[in-house]
C-alpha cells in the first residue's frame, strides 16, 4: 500500500517464532484503525492493512503501517487526531494446522521504526502500560477528544 507525502511509517514485524506451539508455518495479519482516520491533504481513508508469510523460519511477516501519533490525518467531522490505535489481528498456523491468535490494540509513536509484536507485545498498548521497555519513562497525553494515552 502506498501512502501520501510526509506520512511517517513503522515497520511491524511479526517473526516465524518457535514461540508459538509447533512453529509457525504460516502467519497471517490484519492491523486496522479503531476509528476512522482521514489524511488531511488527500482525503483518502486509511484502511485496514494486511498480510502473510510462509515457513516455520526467517523473518516472518513484515507490514508498514503510519505512526499513530502524527498530524497528517483527521477524523470524519475533519478534526485533527492527536492519535488513534490499531487493532491487531495475527494468526499462526502451524504445519499440523493449529492455530493461535494474537488479539491486540496498540499504538505506534512517531519515531518508533520497528516494532517485533512478539518481543514487545505490550508496546504502548491502548488501555494499559506494562512497563518502560527502554528510553525515558512513559507519560501521559490525552487526545484532542480527551482519550488518554501513554507517550
């Protein structure tokens, strides 16, 4: 997906990880915005992001998605958006065919160039803060509709 001018992005890697019961032979991913989010200059919508890889090894699934943090997008009504989250939606399947889901609301601030969903699962979650996972301690910011959120 091809996303305008000055948009800033982070790659999200989801790895094929022994972690997950038998090995991962195929990963699948679906990272979509819990609100709807506007560009500001195209107007074009951002939508749900998707997709897969194949084999128990390697680097698994790599996705690029914008930071939820930045100012080129709006909501509906045309109002800026200080940030928003994705929901993640991944499915490991293994080579017997079982699959494990991993289910979670996640944002990514600007300047974060990759984020490993296995290794930082609890990565500036939505409604939660585990832990400083390196740099400066976590603070609290609020949305320009009053949401708070961990920065």
């Amino acid at each position: 997906m091809a996303f305008p001018d000055g948009v800033t992005l982070c790659e999200v890697v989801l790895p094929a990880s022994a972690v997950w019961q038998g090995g991962a032979s195929t990963i699948t991913a679906t990272l979509t915005p819990t609100r709807s989010v506007f560009h500001r200059k195209t107007g074009e919508q951002l939508v749900a992001i998707t997709g897969s890889a194949t084999g128990p090894s390697g680097p698994g699934l790599k996705l690029l998605v914008p930071h939820t943090q930045q100012s080129n997008y709006r909501d509906a009504k045309g109002n800026s958006i200080a940030g928003w989250e994705y929901e993640l939606l991944a499915t490991y399947r293994d080579t017997a065919n079982v699959a494990q889901t991993l289910r979670k609301q996640l944002r990514i601030p600007t300047g974060t160039t990759s984020l490993n969903l296995l290794s930082a699962v609890d990565y500036e979650p939505a409604n939660e803060f585990s832990g400083v996972l390196g740099g400066a301690a976590p603070q609290l910011a609020f949305d320009t509709d009053g949401t708070p959120y961990i920065v």
